[in-house]
C-alpha cells in the first residue's frame, strides 16, 4: 500500500513530463517510420540506398545496420539507434528525478518519517518506470503500424526498445547510488547513454558489410551497448527475440544492484562521498562568477571527460577505416558512383558528422549549468547572494558565462583528444579538420545557452521545461530534418543545421548564432531585473 501511494504521488509529478517524452517519442517514431516508405522508393530503390549505406562506414555509424531491403529493414536502419537514445535519456532522468533529487530536496526524508520501508521509494519509481516504458511498447507498436509495417516486427522493435529504456533505469538508479547530487547523476547516466551510442557507431562503422545480401555484421564495440544488442533484434526480418533477453538481464542485474545499495547506506550518502569543503572560503570566491564557477566545475569535468572519449573514439575509427581494404567490386562501384576516392574520404566525412554530434552534446552541457540558476533562486540561495552588494544582472551573467565557457572546454578536449589521435599516426590534415570541425559548433551550442538564460529570466517557473523542450526539438530538427520529411528550409531553425562544414568561405550562419547567443543573454539579465525572485 505504500509503495501504490508513493507511485501516485510519483506519477502526479511527472503528469507533464513523462507524457511529453512518451508522446514526442512515439511521433518521432511514426514520422521517421512513414517518411522511410516515402524517400527510399520501392525495392529496388531501398536496396540501392541500403547498399550505398553499407559502403559508408559514415552512415552506418550515424544511423545503424540494415539487414535486407524490405520496407522493415529500411526502417530499422533509420530510426532505431536514435530512439534507443532517446528512451535512454527518459529513463535515466526519470531514476534521478525520483532518486537523488529527492533525497538531496530533502523530499525523501519527509516520505521516511512515516512509517514506510526504505526500498518503498526506489521499488514505487521502478514500477513508474516499467509503467511508463510498458505504455511506450503499446503506442509504439501504433506508430509502427500506422506506417505500413511488419506488425510482428514492430512489436518486437518495440519491445527491445522498451527494454533498453528499462536497463537505462536501472543504470540511472544505479548512478544515483554513486553521487550525492542529482546533477552527478545524470552526468555519468547521460554519458552512459551517449557512450552507448558511440559503441555502437564504432561497431556498426568496423563492421563486415555483404552488400550482397544487404546486411553487416558489426564489429565488436557494438557488442558492449544495449543499443547494439537492441539492432540485433534484426526487426522486421529476423525478429530475434534473444537479444532482448540480453538486455532485460542487464535491466535486472542493474536495477538489483541499485536496490542492494541503497537498502544498506545512509540517507544522502553516496558510494563516492564528495570531498568535504574548507571551513572557510577562499577569498576568490568573493564574485558571482567565481561562485558559479566553484559550482560547476566537478559537472563540467564529467561533460568534458565524456566527450573527450568520444574524441579518442573518433580517432581510432577514422584511422581503421583509413587502413581498411576496400577489394568488393560492388563497393568500389558505389564509391565511385558518390564521388568518393578511398576509404580517407569516407573517414573526413564522418569527423564532420560526428563533430555535429559533438556540438549537441557541448550544448547540452551548457543549458544544464544555465539552468542550476534555477536551483539556486528556488531553494533560497540567489536571495542571500542578492544579500550583499551583487546584482542580479551580474549574478545571471556570471552563469551564463561559466556555461559558455563550459562548451568551449567540451568541445575543446574533443577536438584535442580526436586531433591527438590522428596526429600520433602522422595524420596532420585530420587532426587540424577535427579540431576545426569541432570549434566551428560553438556559436550554435553558444545559442541554446543564451535562450535557455532568456527563459530562466523571462519565465522561470517554465524555465526547466522550455529549456530542454527547446533543446530536444531544435536538435530533433537538425539531426532528423532530412529523415522527418520536413519542408524545404525548416530544419534550418535549429542551430546545428546552420554550421558550416570545414574548410568554408561562409561565415555569416556562425556570426548569426553568436549574436544570438549574447542577445539572448543579455535580454534573460534585463528581465531577472524587473521580476521578483520565485520559488
């Protein structure tokens, strides 16, 4: 009875959230899947583009492995690793929303002095979460049919997608367990996620493609991501019921592992206990930016440490498929028939997509450490910052600057670390385009942050909300415009899609967004000014 009561009350709380991210998911789903049936033509067109995909290594990274050249396959191929993630990413800030937040809220003790068991609370989010995961597999099922597809396949791709998002519940509670603060652990869960992916892009890119029978066999990073498991579903064709056994017991064993530790430590205690402070501050922490800097730094080195791997990562694939022997007749036809000359030209172009990739996630960074300001005026602390001689507009712009200096240093450490790996194998041209290609996203990653700083003053109360809704469709727009059959020019309002491939002569995109970036900053400073401070 407790554990049904903390669940309603749990559910209550995410009555907005957890719908829009069903809701937004399951459409991306059904869009993706009926524009697949439209650009890829009839059989023989889906095996031609199916076939050029397996002869870029580009491609499969960005998108997945395709196994055949029915409308299934194709769809597969498309949508499936993109969904992963984002099923991932609601599971993960689902556990941290419901674990760590609450006890570092202070919410989890008032829940504990009544008479409730300990594991009553992460059981009642487990159970939102298989409810929530559980309601996704029914209306996706929907979105799938609605396209025109397999229905048994689409059970089953939608049933190891529900699954994937229950092991990414799990991972979260378990991320929970290791941090004190909710902001630690979704760091380490969306760099799980993110980390998945890369795995599996690495292994979908390493791969034995037989473009014969349209299908690869991925190599073996893909077999470390749940993602990748998930892909070997081979939906719509296969339909492989054992991998989502694989994932399901990764689901147990992480969930279990969650519970064990949190029936056995203290109430806000963490695996990794934080570093206990000064019993008095420096005197550099006299100024707003160097108190939003003191906050930020730990997250920022989880942020850039994450995509520093992603950077090694890079440059150990764009070496192998450099090296790689490309003797298929087929595939020799295919490349020449896109332009390409070798393997390196395939390699140059991947550097460029995934930096994009990159730019996302740097953006990421930097609308997290904007919206701590949040946190700040709504438990109380801004009101004593205010206390002394600061001002507000001060105040906002000192965050707003720690997170734009945020996603320099994200996007800095991976263009150096993917530049390093190139450069120790005698690769110059790819080491200077992975840096370049890496720099060039920060006035559009620069943009989400000066409208997320916009909301935090405008319309605080929305402000989380708006922040990462804004965030999740204008990168939807720019990674998904071409796959969501959208009109010409659309997908041009998301930031990313503006930013120039290296080398370029055209600059005026980049100029645009930066001016937007401060714009929106300085209008979110003037706004906190003339509004009262809201809990």
């Amino acid at each position: 009875m407790n554990v049904l009561r903390i669940l309603m009350q749990q559910a209550r709380r995410d009555r907005v959230n957890l719908p829009i991210w069903i809701l937004g998911t399951v459409a991306l789903l059904a869009v993706a899947a009926a524009s697949v049936g439209k650009e890829y033509g009839d059989v023989a067109g889906r095996a031609e583009i199916l076939r050029v995909a397996l002869a870029t290594p580009a491609l499969l990274a960005l998108r997945g492995i395709p196994n055949g050249d029915s409308l299934g396959s194709a769809v597969h191929f498309q949508s499936f690793a993109f969904l992963g993630v984002t099923i991932g990413l609601m599971n993960i800030f689902l556990a941290t929303r419901h674990g760590r937040a609450d006890e570092e809220k202070g919410r989890r003790e008032l829940v504990l002095a009544a008479p409730v068991s300990r594991l009553a609370p992460p059981v009642a989010t487990l159970l939102l979460g298989v409810v929530a995961n559980a309601l996704f597999v029914v209306l996706a099922i929907g979105g799938y049919a609605s396209a025109g597809v397999a229905v048994s396949g689409a059970v089953v791709s939608s049933v190891a997608l529900g699954v994937i998002g229950l092991a990414f519940l799990g991972l979260g509670m378990l991320a929970g367990e290791l941090t004190q603060t909710s902001r630690g652990a979704n760091t380490i869960g969306v760099i799980l996620v993110l980390g998945a992916y890369a795995l599996r892009a690495a292994g979908d890119a390493l791969g034995r493609p037989d473009v014969t029978k349209i299908t690869l066999q991925p190599a073996w990073p893909s077999w470390l991501s749940p993602i990748g498991w998930g892909q070997q579903t081979l939906a719509f064709t296969e339909n492989r019921w054992w991998p989502v056994a694989l994932i399901a017991a990764l689901a147990v064993v992480a969930t279990g592992a969650a519970l064990l530790v949190h029936s056995r430590r203290e109430l806000g205690a963490s695996l990794l206990p934080e570093r206990s402070g000064r019993a008095a501050g420096r005197a550099t922490l006299g100024s707003p930016l160097a108190l939003a800097w003191r906050q930020q730094w730990p997250t920022l080195i989880a942020w850039a440490g994450g995509s520093a791997l992603l950077g090694v990562v890079l440059g150990s694939l764009v070496t192998a498929i450099s090296n790689a022997n490309i003797g298929n007749a087929q595939i020799q036809s295919i490349l020449q028939s896109l332009g390409h000359t070798g393997a390196s030209d395939m390699g140059r172009t991947l550097i460029s997509a995934v930096m994009v990739l990159i730019g996302a996630v740097a953006a990421a960074a930097g609308v997290q450490m904007v919206l701590r300001m949040r946190d700040e005026e709504t438990e109380g602390r801004l009101e004593a910052v205010l206390a002394t001689p600061q001002s507000r507009a001060a105040w906002l712009l000192s965050y707003v600057v720690v997170a734009a200096a945020s996603v320099l240093i994200v996007l800095a450490a991976t263009g150096i670390a993917a530049a390093a790996g190139f450069a120790a194998v005698g690769q110059g041209d790819n080491a200077w385009l992975s840096l370049g290609s890496a720099l060039v996203q920060a006035p559009a990653a620069l943009s989400f942050v000066g409208i997320t700083a916009l909301f935090v003053g405008l319309l605080p109360r929305l402000a989380v909300s708006l922040g990462w809704a804004v965030f999740g469709i204008l990168i939807g727009f720019g990674l998904f415009g071409g796959l969501l059959n959208l009109p010409k020019g659309v997908d041009k309002i998301s930031p990313i899609a503006n930013v120039p491939p290296l080398p370029t002569d055209d600059w005026v995109p980049t100029i645009i967004l930066g001016a937007i970036a401060v714009v929106a900053a300085v209008l979110g400073a003037m706004a906190l000014r003339r509004r009262d401070l809201t809990a």
